[in-house]
C-alpha cells in the first residue's frame, strides 16, 4: 500500500502474556492468543490531520517542480550567454560583419556606376561615340577591397588614435584618385561639368551609404553585446543553498506531521486491542494468519479526535 511507504508500519501492540505457567512437576498450559490487522493507508487517511499533510505533501511536490524548472531555465541561460559571448569575440563574427558591409555597399555601388554608365553613353551618343563599358569609377579591384577595409576599420571597429589617422589619410589619399580615364572628345564644358556633377553626386550618395551600413552593423554588435552582458545569472552556491534550506523546511513540515498521525494511530490502536484483548496488531500479515480486522474499530476512534 501507498500508505505503508510513506509512514512505515504499525507498530506492534503486545497487549498480555500468553503464557500460563502452572505449579512445579504440572503440565505447562497455554491459551491462544487473538490478534489483529489494520489497514494503515485507511487509517491514516481517516486521522483528522491527513488533509493537512496532504497540503503539506502538494506544496513540497510543487517546490521540487519549481527548483527544476528553474534550475533548468538557469542553465538554459548559462548556456546561451556562453554562446552569445563566444560568437561575439570570435573571428567568424568579425568576417561575418567585413562581408556583410562589403556585399552590401559593392551593390548600391554598382547601381550607381550603371547610372553614371547611362548618363555618359547618353553624352557620347549626342556625339557619335558609344563606348561599351568604360570604367567610371576608376581604380583596380585591389584599390577597391582596400577602401572597403578602411571604411570597415573605422565604422564598424571603431579604431582610434594614430591608427585611426593613418586610416583617414590613406582613405583620403584613395578616394581622391578614383577618377579613372574618360573618354569626353567633342564634349562641351557644361556636358563634362554635368557629368562631373552626377559623379561627385553618386561618390557622395556612396559613402554617406557606406557610413549607414557600417553603423548599422556596429549598432546591432552593441546590442548583441549589451544582451549578453544583460543576462544575470545568481551565486551558484548561494542559489543551492537557499532552495536546499526551502526543500529540508518542508520535509520537516511533513515529518512533524507525519509523526503526530502514526502517534495517534499508535495510541487508538492500544486502545482497541487493549478493549479486544489482541495480543498484537499488525499493518500487514501472512495470509494463514488468522487475526481479525480492525481497521473500522481504530478509525472510528481517530476521526473524534480534535
């Protein structure tokens, strides 16, 4: 039975001696002796108090639930804070923003070269020249790479000091020499100016572009940072300590009450087999024993107590 694992057996009740002895050279003589058998699940759920250790059992079950739950989501946390930690100082994230900034600028860059493509085929028609593809944005594919780079290292990774000047200057130095070599025979002087006009106007659109993306990629680097710096994990020990305190409080709970129950049932149950004359009572007992049930008798004993 359930209720023989939580609170043990009942303790047996030697009521009277059942040996009789007779004078010396007689016969020794014996009388039988009664016993009993109760039900301990059924008593101890029939003693007043039970519903009271039935709260105090349901609380300390709750309380397991709620330290492994927590528990659980303190790891979880654990976890993901390592994780955030990791991939925020690690080089994978560092190349992750370096090319997530180069992808995106190298398209608004080539949409605005193909517009400057337009307007100077649309110029060199007016006078019989159709040049195919002619570089407008001047400079090789290594110059290119390298101003991604010095853009990268001061929007996004925030240099400073002498090496955030040497990165302005050479910067400087690279923009001013992106001119290329334009073909503009026949073109009048407001023909180049309107031309010079719309590449100043694109080179401009371009970096205030790039400036955008570098700081939005820098943005979203201090906000994952602040995320992980913002999940608060509590003292290890300390944390174990306090549940351990809360968890060994309530068991006593339900150890005191316990007590009290089987104290109860221990005294009705001498009491029964004192009225019966049961030389013992037992929670449980072989099958060819015979005893008689008095489970009814000691319950009704217990249910006025108050």
């Amino acid at each position: 039975m359930t209720g023989r694992k939580r609170f043990g057996l009942l303790a047996a009740m030697v009521l009277a001696a059942g040996l009789m002895l007779g004078g010396c050279g007689n016969k020794a003589q014996t009388e039988r002796e009664a016993y009993g058998v109760a039900d301990l699940e059924t008593l101890v759920k029939a003693h007043p108090a039970y519903s009271e250790y039935f709260k105090l059992q349901t609380e300390y079950e709750d309380l397991l639930h709620r330290y492994r739950n927590e528990q659980r989501s303190l790891l979880h946390l654990s976890e993901t804070q390592r994780k955030m930690k990791a991939a925020l100082s690690s080089k994978d994230a560092e190349k992750a923003a370096e090319e997530e900034y180069k992808a995106r600028v190298k398209i608004r860059e080539d949409t605005l070269n193909r517009q400057l493509q337009t307007l100077y085929q649309e110029i060199s028609a007016r006078h019989s020249r159709q040049p195919s593809h002619p570089e407008l944005t001047g400079g090789s594919a290594d110059e290119n790479t390298q101003i991604a780079n010095l853009h990268l290292k001061l929007k996004i990774l925030n240099i400073g000091g002498e090496e955030k000047s040497q990165a302005v200057s050479q910067l400087k130095d690279l923009l001013n020499g992106r001119r290329g070599e334009l073909q503009q025979d026949g073109w009048t002087e407001a023909e180049k100016q309107e031309f010079e006009d719309r590449r100043q106007k694109a080179k401009a659109e371009l970096e205030a572009y790039a400036a955008q993306v570098a700081a939005e990629i820098h943005g979203r680097q201090l906000k994952s940072q602040a995320a992980a710096a913002s999940v608060t994990l509590p003292d290890a020990d300390r944390w174990n300590s306090q549940w351990e305190t809360r968890v060994k409080e309530k068991q006593k709970e339900m150890a005191d009450k316990k007590e009290k129950i089987m104290e109860d049932i221990r005294d009705k149950a001498a009491i029964i087999g004192e009225k019966k004359h049961l030389a013992m009572i037992f929670s449980s007992y072989r099958v060819n024993v015979d005893a008689e049930d008095v489970t009814g008798d000691i319950a009704n004993e217990l249910v006025q107590i108050r």
